[in-house]
C-alpha cells in the first residue's frame, strides 16, 4: 500500500525515521537479480538501478581493498597497487542508483589491470582468487542483460510513452488557466465573447494534439485527455468552477470520444509491426547464449550483439514514431446490426382476481389499502392496456434496424459482385452491376424520402451541423444509475454510431468535390442532403435525452425542444426500471397465487422484517469470517492446525450456511422493494423464520 501511495504521500514522511528506516530495510533486502516496481514495469538493464546486484559488487570491492592494503604494506613502493587502490575508491564512489551497464565497464577495467599485477606476483600476493570472483560476477551480468532482452522493446515503448508527461503541462495551461481567463475577460468584456473562442480554439488544438501523435503516444495521449475530463468533471460545483467550464468538458469528452474510435486500430498496427521486430530479437536471443565464461570472449560477443541489437531498437523507435493520422478512420463496425438490441418486454400475464383474494389484511392496521386493492387493480389493467404495453411496442424499431440492415447487406453484395478488373471479359459484367447499383441507389433515395427524409436542409440547421465546436459542445448519452447492462451496452451503441457518423460527414461532404465518374454531382448531392437530415432527426431526438444550450441550437424545431420540465436519459431510464421492477413483482406474485402460494402479508411490517434478517445474516457472516481468520492466525503461532481441523471446518461450514441464506434473503429483499405496497408470500416467510435463522 505504501509503494502505491508513495507519490500522494507529503514530503513530511520522509522526516519519519520509521519511513527511512522502512524504505532501506525493504530495498535491502528484497532479493532477485531483477528489481521490482510498484508500477509493474519490467526492469530495464540499461538505465535502471538494481541494488540487490551492486551490494555484490560493493561487497567484492570491499575484500579487494583490504586485500589490496595489506599487500601494499609489504611492497610500499609498487605504484601498480596504488592505482588498483585509486581505481576501487573511484568505482566505490559510483552511485548506489547507476546501471550494471555502467558498473560493467568498470570491473572489465578492473579486470585487466589486475592483470598487470599478476604478471609479477608470486603465490603469497596473488590476486587470482579475485579475478576469479570478478570474471565470475561478470558473466552473471552479462546473462542478466540477456534475459532482460526478452522485454527491452516493452521498456522502449514505455519510455517513449513517458515523453507524453512533457505535454501536461501545456494541456493545463490551456484547459484550466485558459479557460480561466477567456471567462475573465468574458465578465469585464461581454462583447469579447472570450470563452467562445477559447471553446473553438480548444476544438483545433485537440485535433492537432491528436492527429500529430506519434504512433507510440495515441494510446497514452488519449489517457491524458481522459484524465483532464474527469479533472474538469471533479472541478464542477466547486469555488475552483469557472464561467465556460461545463461546455469545455463536454468538448473534451465528445473529442475524446471521437478519437477512442481509431484507438483499435492504431494498437492494432503498432502490434503487428511490433511482433516483427520481436521476432528477431528472439533471434539474437537463441543465437548469443553466451555460455562462455571468458570475460574477453563475452565482451566480444556483446559488442558484436549489441551492434545488431540496435538496428533492432532503431528500426522499433521508428516504428513507434510512425504518424498515425492515416489510421484515425473509424474501423468497420464488427456488430451485426441486430447486435446489442434491448428489447424490455412486459409479460402478457392475464391477470385474474385470484392474487386480490389470497391477500389478507395489511398488518399496518389500516384497512383502506386492502378494501381498495380490486379498484386499484382494475386501473392498473386498464392502464397497461392502453398506455404501457403500446409504450413498449419495437415494431416501428424493428422497421428501422430491418432497413437498415438491407442497406448494409445490400451495398456489401453490390460490392462483392463487382469484378476487381475492368478488361474486354469483363465490360459487360460491370455495366450490368453498374446498372443494379443505379437500380437500388434510386430505390434507397425513394425510401429515405417515403421515410420523412428530405434532401434539403434547412440552412441555420446545415451550419450548425457543420460547425466543430456546436457538434462537440453536445452532451454524452448518460444512464446514471439507473442502467442494466443491456441498457448500458445499447446506449454505448448508440454512442458509438454517433461519433463514427460525426467522423463520417466531413469525409462525405468533401467528397462532392471529386467523386468517381460512375456517379453524377446531382445524384450525390441530393444523397448527402438525404445524410443531412438523418444526422438532423438524429440530434434532434438526442436533444430529447440530452438537452443542453447547444441542442436547443440545433433542433430548430419549435415541437421538439427540449422543454425544461423533460427529463433527461437518466431520468427516464430510471422511470422505466421502476416500472419494470413492478411489472416483474407482479408477474411474480401472480405466478406464485396461480400456483397456490398463499400471500404472508402486505404493508410495512414485511419490509422490516426483512430487512432486519439482513442486517442479521450480514453480521452473523461477518463475525463467522473474523474468527475464522483469527483460528488459523492461532494455529500459525502455536502450531496445533491438526488438533484443530475439526473446529474449523464447523466455522467453515457456517459460513457457507450463511452464505447460502443472505443469498437467498437477498433475492427476497428485492422481491419485497419492488413495489410501493409490499407483499410477502408465504413461501418467503418461511426462508425468515427465526428458528431456522438461529439454528
């Protein structure tokens, strides 16, 4: 937990003997050639310390210089010893945080001048023994290096990741002290208009940040766009919010939104060519064993393999500092079209008197409810007959996603049909398909406009669909907390089409200024205006669940403004799942009263009572699970687990009975919140009763 807290932690810690004390003990003693980080990235040989080996080398060092010393007092004017002693006071006082590269070199040197020694020594002031010893701590490190290679490009792409920090600041410095300022000079200078430049010039600088991006920043880039939304969305209700903010964010979310589209794609390919360079460095890895335990040998053979090593790394940092702007397209969708359908259905139980007779007298002591329950379900049949079960009807949902679904399997067969080479074989298959497709291209426009489309759009409506920043100022969908996870996965959906279609439109409109032959300029006009009111209903029906300053703009519709009495996505999925919630208890209840199943109760009494067996069976479970961790700290320290199995398999045991009934009370507590009235039947009384509860 401290290693993951360090970087939050107040410099004040580092005062605390304690911490010091800590920390030291903890780097001293973790053991293994590699070192381990908190942030789980691998260990880079090259630049990176490694303690556990240098407490080596230091200890070596240590025993040489005695050594060195005490042969010095018998032979004082030997100046070979005092530059042997000069050397090991340098290396010494090398940093305890250098790289074994570094440290590498000195020992070779180290190496060959105890060479020099040992061509006049005699067996009493050898120093064989320490070559040995060093020649030895040599070859370890030489074979650390060449295990570390099997992750020496995933440290290469994170250190270029890393060089996107350089960008914080300058991204803070536009998003918050810039925006700080242009609503500044908004307040003194209302005709300045400040905080709307500042959002247009926001839209430019973020697709510039963007498309420049290397291809080994994208993702990281991306994340930091991510990080200043939710720095924004945290700075929202407090003293440190300013004028402009809330459309910034949505600006920043909308952008980020854009480009999370292209993120599979840019990691895509940076794999691909990534699993190239991978494979001859693995190459060089089976080639260099280096099972020779000549220091000269293995120097050799490392200069030599780092020479082809490098090509390697060169050719992966140029790979990593690719552009990747011709890969921000958006992919091909991989769902079908039916894919991620929500399709709530209400079930079409009839619904007879049997559940009002089967319900006795609210315990509550009120009688009102009771006497009015066959009144009060004759409404509700009423109601879901003409209002709720037409609600939830998808059969002008099913006509939409049936079209299109025919458009995309037809235009993909068109394409698949089409010879790939136009030659005198050939001509005449491809002015037949050419044919089809002007065929089916005037019965798609006919259909869009039997639809309500028009291929002519309003002009303020084409302006603000063809402004960045109205586009991007528009708010994300949002469930709150009211989503299931098939709602959760339709409005992703829906998100997900909605920036691909934003992606889509400068493309489609630029491509009235040079289209293929086959097609005429008035036939692909009228096609992009058809394209133009699509996208206009579109934001037209966001603006329904979305509503916001810049939706208003863009509806232009006095019928379909957001009015400020309508609720929002959130609001109306929350309504639904209440609605569903009911309809699913009473389906349950009337199930349950078909199959003879008798209701317990009605009221409040039933709701506390199960509650209360919640609470109960939560802290029974909760006391069962701290004694069965002090149990077996017990038998750590005194070393009787085999005397006490038995006892700890009947805690065992009881904790999984427990388990077992806070499972089950749990489904009944949302059976019995499902509904305003709470009804208890009387085969749920029974999972409550106090004796089997205590037993």
């Amino acid at each position: 937990m401290l290693e993951r807290c360090y970087d939050a932690l107040s410099d004040s810690a580092d005062d605390s003997l304690a911490f010091q004390v800590g920390v030291v003990l903890d780097t001293v003693t973790r053991g293994g050639s590699q070192p381990t980080f908190a942030d789980g990235r691998p260990y880079d040989y090259y630049t990176d310390a490694n303690p556990s080996e240098m407490r080596k080398a230091v200890k070596l060092l240590n025993r040489l210089v005695g050594r060195l010393e005490d042969i010095a007092r018998e032979w004082p004017e030997q100046m070979v010893l005092r530059h042997l002693l000069d050397r090991c006071a340098a290396m010494l006082a090398l940093k305890a945080d250098s790289p074994i590269v570094r440290v590498i070199a000195a020992f070779e040197g180290l190496l060959l001048h105890t060479a020099d020694w040992e061509a006049y020594a005699n067996r009493d002031n050898t120093l064989a023994g320490f070559q040995t010893d060093i020649g030895n701590l040599i070859v370890d490190w030489r074979r650390l290096e060449l295990s570390c290679w099997a992750q020496l490009l995933e440290t290469q792409a994170l250190n270029f990741a890393n060089e996107t920090s350089s960008w914080w600041f300058k991204m803070y410095e536009v998003l918050i002290h810039g925006g700080r300022a242009a609503a500044k000079e908004e307040a003194e200078v209302p005709e300045s208009h400040a905080t709307e430049a500042h959002a247009n010039s926001l839209v430019s600088l973020i697709d510039k940040f963007m498309t420049t991006s290397p291809l080994g920043q994208y993702t990281p880039r991306l994340d930091m766009l991510r990080t200043f939304s939710r720095h924004l969305n945290a700075l929202a209700g407090t003293p440190s919010a300013f004028v402009g903010m809330d459309r910034m964010t949505r600006v920043l979310e909308s952008l980020t939104a854009r480009y999370t589209l292209s993120e599979p794609t840019v990691a895509t390919s940076l794999r691909t060519q990534r699993e190239k360079v991978e494979r001859n460095v693995k190459d060089f890895i089976k080639l260099a064993s280096w099972k020779d335990v000549n220091v000269h040998a293995l120097k050799a053979s490392a200069q030599h393999t780092h020479r082809q090593l490098h090509r390697c790394i060169r050719k992966f940092r140029e790979v990593l500092r690719k552009p990747c702007n011709v890969l921000l397209a958006p992919p091909e969708s991989q769902r079908k079209p039916t894919d991620g359908l929500v399709r709530p259905a209400l079930a079409a139980t009839a619904y007879d008197g049997s559940i009002l007779k089967a319900v006795g007298p609210a315990d509550d002591g009120s009688s009102s409810t009771a006497s009015n329950l066959p009144r009060m379900f004759e409404k509700y049949q009423a109601l879901l007959a003409s209002t709720v079960r037409p609600a939830f009807s998808f059969e002008q949902h099913e006509v939409i996603n049936d079209a299109a679904i025919e458009i995309v399997t037809t235009a993909k067969s068109l394409a698949d049909e089409t010879p790939s080479v136009f030659n005198d074989e050939t001509a005449k298959a491809v002015k037949n398909m050419l044919n089809r497709k002007r065929v089916a291209w005037g019965t798609l426009l006919k259909e869009l406009r039997k639809m309500g489309f028009s291929n002519r759009v309003k002009a303020p409506v084409l302006a603000l669909q063809q402004s960045s920043i109205a586009i991007h100022s528009l708010p994300a969908l949002r469930l709150g907390a009211n989503g299931s996870a098939p709602l959760t996965a339709e409005v992703g959906r829906i998100e997900e089409y909605h920036y691909r279609m934003l992606v889509s439109m400068p493309e489609l409109r630029d491509s009235l200024r040079s289209h293929h032959t086959d097609m005429t300029t008035p036939d692909l006009t009228k096609a992009v205006g058809f394209v133009e009111s699509v996208l206009a209903m579109a934001l037209t029906n966001r603006a329904r669940y979305a509503p916001s300053p810049e939706t208003v703009l863009l509806t232009c519709d006095a019928d379909s403004l957001p009015s400020p009495g309508r609720r929002s996505l959130a609001e109306n999925l929350g309504l639904y799942t209440r609605l569903a919630r009911i309809v699913g208890r009473l389906d349950q209840l009337t199930l349950s009263v078909g199959t003879g199943v008798s209701v317990g109760a009605v009221g409040p009494g039933p709701q506390a009572v199960v509650h209360a067996a919640d609470r109960f069976l939560n802290q029974v479970s909760d006391a069962l699970r701290e004694l069965l961790v002090g149990r077996r700290e017990y038998e750590q320290v005194t070393g009787t687990s085999s005397a006490s199995a038995d006892s700890r398999f009947h805690i065992e045991s009881f904790l999984s009975t427990a388990g077992d009934l806070r499972a089950a009370v749990a489904r009944i507590v949302a059976s019995v919140d499902g509904i305003k009235l709470h009804v208890l039947l009387s085969c749920a009384s029974s999972s409550l009763d106090p004796q089997r509860l205590d037993s």
